[in-house]
C-alpha cells in the first residue's frame, strides 16, 4: 500500500521497481515525461542522464576554446566573429547547464536550484537557435548587400540582433523561474518537467518559424551564389563544368549547414507538440539527445572551418603565429 502512495511523494521509480530513473518522476508507477525538477530522494544514476553528462562536457570544452580564442584576439571584433562567439557562449552555456543539472539531481536535490538550471538549459538553448538565425542573416546581407556590407550600419545592426537574440532567449528562460511550471499542478506539465505543455508549445512554435526564416534565407543564398558563380564564370571564361563544380559546392556546403540544424532539432520540436506527459520519458531522451549534438557541431561548422581561427589555434599549439598577426578580411559568406 506505501508503494502505490510513492508517487504522490515524489518517490523515484526504483521505489515501484522500474530500473529507469534520474530525471524520471513516478506517475502510477510508470515512467513519464522527462522531469527537470530534483527530487528529495537519493536517486540510482541513469545510463540517459551519464550520456547527456558527458555530451554537456565535449559541447563546454568545444564551445569554450571558441570563446576564448574570440575573447582574446583583438582582430575578431568584426560582426561575423560576434555572432560566432555569441553562438559558441549560447554553447557553452547549454553545455554547463546539463552539467550542473545532473550535478543537482543526483548530488543536491534542490527544487529551487533545480528550476535556476532549468531556466538556463532554456536561455542557452534559446540564444544557440537564435544565433543561428542571426549568423543566417548576416550571411544573406553579406551577399545581397555586398557593397555595403563593410559600413557603420552593419556594426549596428549586429549589436541589435545580439541584443534581440539575449533578450529574448533570457525572458523565455525566465518564465519557469518566475512562476509558470507545474510543480502545483502535474497535469499541466509538458514532456520535460517542469516546464508546462503551454510553454514548450510556444517554444516549439518558435523554433519551427526560426526554421522557416532560416530555409527561406538560405534558399536567397544559393541563389545568389549560382548568379554570382555564373556572372564570375562569364567574365572569365570559365568553362561550364568549372562553374557547375563551384555552384555545387557552394550549395552542398550551405545544404550541411542547413541539414545538421534540422535533423538534430525537428525531432524533439515535434515531439514536444504532439508529445504529452504520461508518454514514456524514454522518447524524450531519444528526441532530446541529438539536439544537444548541434551544440556539440556548431562549432566545428561555424567557428574550426574559418581559416583565421585556424592560424589563431595553430599559434597556440605550437606557438609559430602570432595571435595580433593581420588577417585578411572576410565576408561570413567565405565562412
């Protein structure tokens, strides 16, 4: 009879004799949604929160290297290296965030610290999507707006979209803090606990409208590059199949980037509107797992591919280059 009272006391599911626990809560005796929010009982480590542990690390390591590098190289500050760094910082972030739950769950249970976690896995991710979408626009102004593009109006519009980007991702991030989560009321709660359903919809909503932009832009893109490969390719009396090499591989680089986003984030975004709390947490983990590997991709995309980061890692390892060297600028569309 205690037993089958062990949910109403936030019992973990090792009390009802199910192996799985963690970020698990006990509904009736079967696993739930993902739950977010730390228990008062010492819980058995789960394989899922190791895995999600350890991805938290590798993307904190990544993510910090990019920072550091950005941070303290003076020739960085031109608008493409902010967005990266404001990319790699949303990581890093994200990273430190699954570290520090798993930390809280398992070592300091603590409700209140556990909902000042989740609010930052939140922003982090937030800011990471909204980043993307950023450096998207960058590059599509880079391209539309050539002529232009060097000018006191892009140093601008990059701190507005910074500042659009953090202000949001920080309010969204806030809201389970400040009171919107169902820890009063479980049957409000969402596929991750303790966000509730209303609040991942809106996020989720977000995220797929984000995506659209992002498709749309890109689209843009590859348009103008098969002009300009095309124009290029006229003027110098490139033969067809040098300008069909080009365009494809303009077009495959922008489909990887593209790609990478979507099928690490579709499946846990449509997951989270047509998933509900009762449903086994076991299809969170598996949703919710290769989102954080864009995190862990990022920055091999974005920031390791740029051949000026690249001299600054270089001059690090082995210390041939030095970091105040000149670099030669570059548009985010070379990137």
């Amino acid at each position: 009879q205690s037993q089958s009272k062990a949910p109403l006391n936030k019992c973990p599911l090792g009390a009802n004799g199910d192996p799985s626990r963690g970020w698990f809560e006990a509904r009736n005796g079967s696993g739930g949604s993902l739950d977010l929010e730390s228990v008062v009982q010492p819980l058995a480590l789960n394989p899922w929160d190791v895995v999600l542990c350890v991805s938290g690390t590798i993307i904190s390591c990544e993510n910090a290297v990019v920072v550091v590098v950005i941070f303290y190289t003076p020739a960085f500050r031109a608008p493409m290296f902010l967005l990266i760094g404001s990319l790699a910082t949303a990581d890093l972030l994200a990273g430190l965030g699954l570290i520090l739950h798993f930390a809280f769950v398992y070592f300091v249970p603590s409700e209140a610290v556990s909902l000042l976690t989740v609010g930052l896995l939140v922003t982090s991710f937030t800011a990471s999507v909204s980043s993307l979408l950023a450096i998207t626009i960058d590059r599509y102004l880079s391209l539309y707006n050539a002529l232009t593009y060097y000018s006191e109006r892009t140093v601008t519009r990059t701190y507005i979209m910074l500042v659009l980007t953090w202000g949001a991702s920080v309010c969204y991030g806030l809201l389970p803090v400040m009171g919107w989560n169902c820890l009063k009321e479980p049957s409000a709660c969402s596929v991750v606990k303790p966000l509730t359903k209303n609040h991942l919809i809106i996020l989720s909503v977000s995220f797929f409208m984000v995506f659209a932009v992002m498709l749309q832009l890109y689209v843009q893109i590859c348009r103008i590059v098969c002009r300009h490969a095309q124009q290029i390719a006229v003027q110098r009396h490139f033969l067809a199949s040098s300008h069909y090499v080009t365009t494809r591989k303009g077009i495959a680089t922008l489909a990887v980037i593209l790609g990478t986003f979507a099928s690490c984030w579709l499946p846990f975004a449509v997951y989270c509107l047509l998933g509900d709390y009762s449903y086994p947490a076991l299809y969170t983990y598996v949703t919710l797992l290769p989102a954080t590997y864009n995190s862990m991709l990022n920055p091999v995309i974005y920031a390791f591919r740029n051949q000026e980061i690249q001299k600054v890692l270089w001059a690090v390892c082995c210390g041939c280059v030095s970091p105040t060297m000149p670099f030669r600028s570059r548009s985010p569309s070379d990137v």
